[in-house]
C-alpha cells in the first residue's frame, strides 16, 4: 500500500502474497499519514533553507555588483578629470592606461600608437609604473575578441590599447580572477577623445608657427624662441647669435620670371639654409624673401676675443659658401643681403638685437669676402655696439 503526500510517496510492502487484514491497513495507513506528514513539513523546511540561502547569494553578487558598478564610475569619473589636465600625448597615456587596465580587470595596459606592429608606445602598471609587455604581445597579433585588444580610431591612425597581465604563467592571482567592466569601451572611447583633441592641438599648433610654404619657422616662433634664447643667455651666460639673410630682388625677380620662378628661388633658399644648420641651430622664414636663423656657439672663453670668435667665422664660413653656391647655381642674379648678431656682445635684449640685425642688412659679398682684423674672410657683416 502507498500513501502520498506533496511531492512525497510512502509504501508498504511484505512477503510476496501476503495478505494485511483490515486493523493492519488501518494501522498503516496512520503511521504513514504521520510519517507522511513529518517528512512534508522537514522537506518544506530544507526548501526554505535552501531558498534562503540562494536569496544570500545573489543579493552577495548584487552587492558586489554594486559595488564594482560604484568603483568602475568612479575610475571613469577619475579618468574624465585626469584628461582636463592632460595635454600631450605621452601625458594622456600616463593617466589613462592605469585606469584602464583597472576597468580591464588586468596588471597592466598598453597603448601601440599608430603602428600596432611595433614596440608599445607606453605599457603602465595599474600603480602607474610603467612594465614591460609580454613577448607574445604584439598588440594586433590574433584575434582581438580574444586577445582583448581595443581599437579606436583617432583621425586617421589607430589605437590599439591592450590589457595584460603581468605574473607569470602559472602562478596565482591571490585575488582571483577579475571580470572586465561594462565602462572599458566608454573609457577608451574617452582616451580616444583626449588623444584626437591633443592631436589636433598640436597640429594647429604647428600650423600656426610654421611657414607652410618652406616648412620653416614662421614670424611668430622667431620672435617667441628670440626671447626664450634672450632669457636663457641672461640667465646661464650662454651665447646665441642672430642671422638675418633678404633676398632683395625678390620683386624683380616676379617681374622677370614670375611668381613661379620667385617662390621657386624662395624655396631653394630656404633648403640651403637647412643644410648650413646644425641640430640645435633654427632656421625662420620672416615675410616673401627674409629668414632669419637663430644659432648656439660656445660660452665666452677666457682667450680672448679671437679664440671667441672661432664658433663665429666658422658659420660664416659654412654660410657664405653655402650662399655661394646657391647663386652660382641661380638662373638669375641674386642680390642677397645678411647680418649678424651676436648675443650678448652686440645686444643682450630682443629689441635691441632685432633693430641691430635689421640695421646692418648688407649686401652679401659672393666673390670677394670682406677681410677682418686678422685676415680671415668673413661674409656676414659683424655688428659692433658703437
């Protein structure tokens, strides 16, 4: 016989062919409504428990949810502010690969930009030291759903940014292993915003300091680099020098051989004047037909003017030739004019080395150089205060 309950069946069974009188069915039937009875409610009780404790659980993983929710808004609310102070491109990775290998769930993040082939431009620590990416990291290699690549476009490059981790294979994580947030895409987008905006910046920047017809220094970053030299000098005795090369037929020129051949001559002057200067020398373009050059020589030495002015007639040496050549090669005569300036023995103000410069424009002696004191050639004018 069989006695059931709410997902529970109790049976009796006995001897093949026996057979129970009616007291004994009756007596089984209310033990086992009592059994019956007992096991229901212990069974309703485990369900409650179990019930329960699953209830636990999930509101743990909410909690946790909420909380990871909390900190990844928080570290995109961070990264936001980070990249109002960020201007540079090297500065806007400073601050943000940190962050993002926080919202990855990683060590450690890498930027490869523009060329995701080569080296990692920057790979920081989650504590913003920076580490050495992995040798199978290659930051394109692969699948990037696999690999955890990012890429966003910024202009016409692309960024790749890719979060690794920094122990050794094997070896354990004491915080177990880390779930990537929701908010990483929203935050490399965010990088992705600053980098464009720096990039811009910078190329307007360039823009608005360089000639863009020679590619040289325009008017505004002579002047504003003739006063950083003239603060330097006064401050560390250093020495610069001031040259200032005019093509003064430059109207003739457009006249005779039109605007064409003008800005062609114009051209080949500036080239020639890239040649003459070293790494630390910079080259101007002023207006239609005058550069300017700006030149580091030696501090004053304690020999005497002559060993001083070795740096001096050595770029008049270079230039003269270099001009030498460029009108010997000219389809057409060139009436060049140059000076120069020498800070802080002629002038030790950007006024004043300007007003020198400009005042002692002459014109440049192609085949017979005027003679110094102590018979060497020196094609550039050499001002003296009066």
């Amino acid at each position: 016989m069989t006695a059931a309950g709410a997902g529970l069946a109790l049976a009796f069974t006995g001897q093949p062919g026996a057979e129970w009188d009616a007291g004994v069915q009756a007596s089984l039937s209310s033990a086992a409504r009592l059994i019956g009875g007992s096991l229901t409610r212990a069974l309703d009780v485990q369900a409650d428990r179990q019930a329960h404790q699953l209830l636990l659980e999930q509101v743990r993983v909410l909690e946790d949810r909420a909380l990871k929710a909390r900190q990844d808004s928080g570290a995109l609310l961070t990264l936001t502010h980070l990249l109002e102070d960020a201007r540079s491109v090297p500065d806007i990775l400073n601050v943000s690969l940190p962050v993002l290998a926080e919202l990855a769930g990683t060590d450690a993040c890498a930027a490869w930009f523009p060329q995701a082939s080569g080296p990692a431009s920057a790979a920081l620590h989650r504590t913003g030291l920076p580490v050495n990416t992995p040798a199978d990291q290659d930051g394109g290699a692969g699948d990037q759903a696999e690999s955890g690549v990012l890429t966003v476009e910024i202009g016409e490059q692309t960024l790749r940014l890719r979060p690794f981790g920094t122990r050794t294979p094997g070896s354990p994580d004491p915080a177990g292993p880390r779930e990537a947030s929701l908010l990483l895409p929203a935050a490399a987008r965010c990088v992705a915003l600053a980098l464009t905006q720096a990039t811009l910046l910078r190329a307007l920047e360039r823009s608005a300091l360089t000639d863009e017809y020679t590619g040289l220094g325009n008017r505004q970053a002579f002047l504003a680099d003739l006063h950083a030299e003239v603060a330097f000098a006064a401050r560390h005795g250093a020495r610069f020098a001031v040259t200032l090369v005019d093509l003064g037929n430059i109207r003739y020129l457009n006249a005779t051989s039109g605007y064409a051949g003008g800005n062609d001559l114009i051209s080949r002057l500036a080239r020639t004047l890239r040649t003459v200067t070293r790494a630390e020398d910079r080259a101007y373009r002023l207006n239609g037909a005058t550069f300017a050059l700006l030149l580091r020589f030696p501090p004053p030495e304690p020999a005497g003017h002559a060993a001083q002015d070795q740096a001096v007639r050595g770029w008049q040496d270079r230039l003269g030739a270099a001009l030498t050549h460029l009108k010997q090669g000219a389809p057409v005569p060139l009436d060049l004019q140059t000076s120069l300036v020498v800070c802080p023995e002629d002038a030790a103000s950007t006024s004043e080395l300007l007003r020198m410069a400009l005042d002692h424009l002459s014109p440049f002696q192609f085949s017979a150089a005027l003679p110094e004191a102590d018979g060497h050639p020196s094609p550039l004018p050499r001002t003296r205060p009066a």
